[in-house]
C-alpha cells in the first residue's frame, strides 16, 4: 500500500495540472492529507463511493498520462543515472571513473 501511495503522490505532483480541480481536491486530500473516504464525503456532502470512484477513476486517468508520457520513470531514470555518478566520483581514482561518468552524462542528456 505505501508503494502505491507513494508511486501516487509522484503521479499526482507530475500530472495534477492535467486534472480537473474536483479530481485535484479528492486527490490532494485522499493522498496528500490522508484524509479517509468517509472524511472527504462528509466535507463535500456526497457519498463515500461516490469518492471512491472518483479517486479510482482519477487514478487510472494518472496511470494513463504516465504510460504515454512516462514523466515519472524518466524522473525515476535520471534519480538513478545521478546517484550512479555520485557514487563513481566517490571513488578514490577519479581518472578510472571518468569514462563511466562520460557515458551516464551522455546518457542524462539524451533522456528526453
């Protein structure tokens, strides 16, 4: 479950421009505030399925703007081609690294 919420919040932060300001509201305080179904049905005087149908479709509605535009794993790649780096300029003998550092820096730009 925290992976899903976690993987969520960073949709939600690539994407949330992208949704309607209901969806943004349900989103922001379903995921951001943690506030239960019932908590944000009662703030907005509908049912509570009627927020978790909202939440459900607005979740898929992310999940399909990251499979066409694929922000979040672009983001994911670039964390870790940066963390790679970092790790190779820890390294004692620099000289030994700096092809490797070359390449993944070759790689960070072509990243589209």
């Amino acid at each position: 479950m925290l992976e899903k919420t976690t993987r969520m919040n960073f949709l939600f932060d690539f994407y949330q421009s992208l949704l309607t300001p209901k969806q943004k509201k349900y989103m922001s305080l379903y995921y951001i505030d943690d506030l239960s179904l019932g908590e944000i049905a009662e703030q907005y005087s509908v049912s509570r399925q009627a927020v978790y149908d909202n939440i459900k479709r607005t979740e898929a509605v992310l999940e399909q703007y990251e499979e066409k535009l694929q922000l979040f794993a672009k983001f994911r790649e670039r964390k870790k081609l940066i963390r790679h780096i970092k790790d190779l300029l820890q390294r004692e003998s620099l000289a030994e690294s700096k092809k490797e550092i070359e390449r993944l820096v070759e790689q960070l730009e072509n990243m589209e």
